[in-house]
C-alpha cells in the first residue's frame, strides 16, 4: 500500500514586469532546482495561512490578492513511499514587486510562460504553469476562487 500525504501547500506569484505579466520562479538552496513557493502546513495553520506565510517568509512578498489555484500538484515521494498531494494558491502581485529570498533560494527570477517552462526541473511544473497561465493570465479567474484573507 502506498499511503496519500498532503502536508505542504505551494504557491505561484504573479506580477507586471516591465508591462509583461511573469511567474516568480527562486533556485532552491537544496537540490539546485528552480520552483515556486512551497511549505508545510504547521499544525495551527490552514492551507492558505500558511501560504501567506511562506510567501512572507521566503521572498518578503506580502500576500494581499489571494487565489485558489484549482490545481493539485501529485507525485511519487519514493523517499517516504507516499503519494504527495498539494494544493496550489495563486497570487496577484503589485507590479515590479521587489522580492527578498531567504537562506533556501540562492536566486530568484520573474520568467515569462516559456522561460518558466524552460526552467522547471518536473515534468509536473511545466503543466501547472500553464494551467496557471491559463486560468489566472489569459482568463480571469472566477470570484468564487477568491480566497477571503483575515
């Protein structure tokens, strides 16, 4: 039996860049792979505070624009023999929002569709990305997706 986890929420951050909406995409400290926002849910916490709570902690990003994703990000974790689930937000950025990342990213970039693409280590990112593009940049997503902060 392989069990099912869903411990860790993610998050994709949107911004104007110049005129040109991007994805924020950071190169994480382990592993040396480009990736989105992502952290554990702490036992006081539900699923979209602790996005907030990663986005401020990892790029200083405070989250005011707050969406439900619609997407579940799934793979194989051979290291603990699970099935990991989670759950995808999307956020709305101010534009040319300036990013501070923490002592788990050694860089960070806003990347076009493509270059996000281009970057993605999993085949899975690539599919969120444009799932993501899809249905937070090309459309405008569905107020009923709108997660009420506070």
């Amino acid at each position: 039996m392989i069990p099912v986890r869903c411990a860790v929420v993610s998050g994709i951050a949107l911004s104007e860049v110049n005129g040109q909406t991007k994805i924020l995409l950071m190169k994480r400290t382990k592993g040396g792979f480009w990736c989105h926002v992502a952290g554990t849910v702490e036992s006081n916490e539900l699923g979209w505070q602790t996005i907030i709570r990663e986005f401020k902690e990892e790029t200083q990003i405070d989250v005011g624009d707050l969406y439900n994703g619609q997407y579940l990000e799934q793979f194989y974790e051979n290291n603990l023999n699970t099935i990991e689930v989670i759950p995808v937000f999307v956020i709305y950025c101010k534009p040319n929002q300036p990013v501070i990342i923490n002592h788990e990213h050694t860089e960070y970039k806003w990347c076009t569709l493509n270059e996000a693409k281009e970057l993605a280590a999993f085949p899975g990112q690539k599919v969120l990305y444009d799932h993501v593009w899809h249905y937070f940049v090309d459309n405008k997503p569905s107020e009923l997706m709108r997660v009420k902060i506070g």
